[in-house]
C-alpha cells in the first residue's frame, strides 16, 4: 500500500512538473524588473503618472517591456515604431475588461472601452463616415465661431482660463454633436461631462481598483468593509446615464417633435444605410458612438489648450515668432480662418509641438492580446495587457532633438534640416483603436491656437518673474493636464481688441 502510494505521488509530481514544462513559452517574455513570487511586480507599479516610469524601465530594459502582476501580464512599448508595428493588427485591438469604468460605472459599451466585437465595429464605421477627414470640415463653422467667442470672454475675463477654455470647448462638441443649445460653463451638459470625467479618470487606468484585479469583488455589498468603490461606481453610473442617454432622448424628442438642429446624432438617427439589426440596437450603437465623442473630447483639447498658454507665457521668443508670421500672412483687419493653415507652417508647428511636449493621454487606452504572439523573439501571450507610453515616445531622443525643450521648429522643413515625425500620428492612439476624433480636434486646436496668438499677449505674471523652467508640472490620470499656473492674457492692442468685439458680428 505504501509503495503504490508513493509511487502515485511521484507520478503526480512527474505529471506536474511536465505540464508546466508543457505551459513554458518556446520564446522569452520582453526583458522588464525583477518579479517577487505571487506578487510579481506589483510594488513596482506607478499609481500615479506612470508614463515617467515607464520611460525610465525603458532606458534600462528596452522598447518592449515586460511586468507581471498576480498573474496579469502587461506589456509597455515605448517606442513608435513598435506600438505601431503591433497595434495595427487586429489581434492587438482588443480592450482588457474593467470592472469598474466598465461593468460597475456602466461605461463598457463606448467606443473607448467596448470589446472588439460586433458593436464597436459598427460603431467605428458609423464614426469613420462622419468624423473623417472630409467630412469633419462640416464642423469648421461653428469651430471657428466657439474660438472667437472665446476671444471675447477673455477681455472681460482673462483670469478664468481655466474655466473658459474647457466651456467653449465642451461647448462646441455638444453642439455638434447633440444640437443642443449651450449658454455658459454652469449649463447641465458641461457640468455633466466634467463630472463624468472626473469620476472615470482613474478608473479607465488598469489596476487603479482592487476590483479590476479581483472582479468576483463586485459582487459583494455596498455595505461590506472596503467596498467603497461601489458608492464611486453607483454616483459616475447614475452620472453617465444622465449625460449619454439624456442628451441622446433630448435629440430623439426634438426630432420627433420636428424641431431638432443639426448634429452628429440627428443625422446618424437619420442615416440607416448602416443599420444592422433592430432599430433599438442600432439607437443603442448610435447614442453611445456619438456619447463616448462627447464625453472624451472636452477634457483632452482642454488639456493641450492650457498646455499651450503655459508655452507661450514661458516662451515669448515663440509667441514673438508666431505674431510675426500671423501679421504677415493674415493681417490685423481680420482674424485667422481655416482655409489659412496651410500658409501658416509655424503655427501649425506649435500645435505639434503642442501635443508632443505633453501628450494629453500620456498611456493612452490599454489594448488587450487576444492570441498569443512573438515579436523579435519576444513571447506575448494571449490576454497580455498592452500598453503605449505615448509620452515615452515624445521623449525618445532618437526621434527628436533635444526633446524636454519646447521648440516648434523641429517640424520645419528648412535648409539646416528640421521635419522630424509629426507627433499626432502617435498621439491619437493606434490601429483600429486611433482616436475617430483626430481631424475634428486637430482643426479645433489650430483654430482657437491662431486666434488666440493673432489677438492676445500671453505673459508671465508681474511678480513671478520671469521663465519658469520646466513649468508647473502636470497631473496624473487618464487626461494629463497642466497643474495650476498663473498668466496673464491681455489684448496686444486697441486694434486686436477692436477686432476681437466686431467678431461677434
């Protein structure tokens, strides 16, 4: 009895031991830091503004890097070339499931965080269609009317910057997308979507709760110790519904009623060459195609738009450059317009230089493996949790010159050189997953960043001094922005103030 007990126990051990032999990757995991047992790395993990981690692990291990949390395993790719070389393919185009910015706040069906699968894609095709190149120019009017309304609220209130500059912004894309009249930075929608983003900022963030780690915990009650993240879920969810479905209701009843303005959601309700399935479904794909754009945009434009100022306060020698070129090409008896940004290169080199400097997204969204893949002898398995260090890639010395400096330049093609990779092509995203939004918010950022240089001085307050290198810093979070600073943004003369009031007409 003691020997065929034995002799089963050296047969299990065998049997285990071979199939974990079996479970062992033919090819390496990316090199990354050391992992503790269990753990892994998870006393490694930057909770907060990671992208600055991840840029250091790069210089020590490489362009791929591997960590392994509890199990979980997380790529970082720090370069372009290989975030583009991977996420292109649709294997990478998944999302990894989050139970709370998902499941629990109720966010799983946007086009951000929606599985690939047979809803995004129909969400993506209805957002190609109207959001492209092309199309997006529908916008221009009213793109060019929000940043001349926002000339005019900075003469009489320059301080609120930071208050203005999000409202237009919002402003505008509810507008588009919803035909829904917005009168100023207290109205419900604007409220709505900051709140909204606020709620979601970390939670989008792999493993910024305990319950996307463990997700049985979002079974247990409210009530239980530790599960304050269900009171978090419940207020952003009841938060969500009021933002995505009741501005869509609100399109839907004024359409019904034969009164509903022109917008994205009108005219998708409208257009059902692309319908599949029942007509619920396809309202269904349609409110949240049109939601996850308005809930998204305000806070990233906003982003660069403060990251803009700050530049330009801390760098006169630019602003100086762009008067110049705006005096030229445009004049002082009109302000900028659209159909002039090709004859402006140096202002189209500050927004690059915009977006490159401080990405708005510096992680962007995390991509999901959905099969297991080798990439230059590295093993990435299925279920990897693929993340871009978008702001790594700004950093890369091997892409641009001196890249903590802000210098616009370095887009110029010129005689000494100059013309190095537009950061927008990393910045919106990758693959299928690239930002639909990309050549509304670029005109946006061109429009009000022209206006703004052709009309305003942007300086550094009297009693700071002056330069403040590096800046204030920025925040943490899904969308990164600039941290309190102060400027003052003043008329650059009684003709520009002149033309800013006659703007309204």
């Amino acid at each position: 009895m003691e020997v065929a007990f034995v002799a089963f126990g050296v047969t299990a051990v065998v049997i285990a031991v071979w199939a974990l032999f079996l479970k062992r990757p033919s090819h390496p995991y990316p090199p990354g830091p050391s992992r503790l047992p269990l753990i892994g790395n998870l006393l490694d993990w930057p909770f907060e503004s990671g992208w600055v981690k991840f840029t250091q692990w790069a210089h020590e291990y490489g362009d791929i890097v591997h960590i392994e949390i509890l199990g979980m395993h997380i790529a970082i790719l720090n370069t372009y070339e290989v975030s583009q070389a991977l996420l292109s393919q649709s294997m990478y185009s998944d999302r990894p499931y989050l139970a709370m910015a998902g499941d629990l706040m109720g966010f799983l069906p946007s086009i951000i965080l929606a599985p690939y699968g047979d809803h995004w894609k129909a969400m993506r095709k209805l957002t190609q269609k109207y959001l492209n190149k092309s199309a997006s120019r529908a916008f221009w009017d009213s793109q060019v009317a929000d940043a001349r309304l926002l000339l005019r609220m900075l003469l009489d209130r320059p301080e609120d910057y930071r208050i203005l500059i999000p409202y237009v912004v919002g402003k505008n894309i509810v507008e588009n997308a919803y035909g829904l009249q917005i009168d100023s930075p207290s109205s419900k929608y604007i409220r709505l979507s900051k709140q909204t983003h606020d709620s979601i900022q970390h939670a989008v963030m792999p493993g910024s709760f305990v319950v996307d780690v463990f997700p049985i915990l979002r079974h247990i009650p409210a009530w239980f110790p530790g599960a304050g993240f269900k009171k978090l879920a419940r207020i952003a969810r009841a938060r969500g519904v009021e933002m995505v479905n009741g501005a869509f209701n609100e399109v839907k009843q004024t359409m019904a009623q034969g009164k509903a303005r022109d917008s994205l959601a009108a005219t998708l309700l409208r257009d059902t060459s692309q319908k599949q399935g029942s007509d619920e479904e396809y309202e269904h794909t349609v409110m949240w195609a049109v939601g996850s754009l308005y809930g998204a945009g305000t806070e990233s434009n906003a982003s660069s738009l403060a990251t803009f100022l700050m530049m330009m306060a801390m760098h006169p020698d630019i602003q100086a450059k762009a008067h110049e070129e705006l005096d030229r090409v445009v004049g002082s008896e009109r302000l900028p317009a659209m159909d002039d940004r090709e004859s402006l290169p140096y202002i189209d080199a500050i927004v690059k230089e915009t977006l490159r400097y401080h990405p708005p997204t510096p992680m962007g969204i995390a991509h999901r493996l959905l099969k297991d893949d080798v990439y230059e002898g590295y093993y990435l398995p299925k279920g990897c949790i693929v993340l871009s260090n978008i702001w790594g890639m700004s950093r890369d010395a091997r892409r641009y010159q001196d890249p903590s400096s802000f210098r616009p330049e370095r887009f110029l093609q010129t005689s000494e050189g100059g013309g190095e990779p537009d950061p927008t092509a990393q910045v919106f995203g990758f693959g299928r997953r690239a930002c639909p939004g990309t050549h509304y918010s670029l005109a946006t950022l061109y429009i009000t960043i022209a206006s703004l240089l052709a009309t305003y001085d942007i300086k550094m307050p009297e009693k700071t001094g002056a330069e403040q290198p590096g800046g204030p810093g920025f925040t943490g979070g899904f969308v990164s922005h600039p941290k309190k600073f102060s400027c003052q943004i003043s008329p650059r003369s009684p003709a520009a103030e002149a033309l800013i009031r006659a703007s309204k007409d």
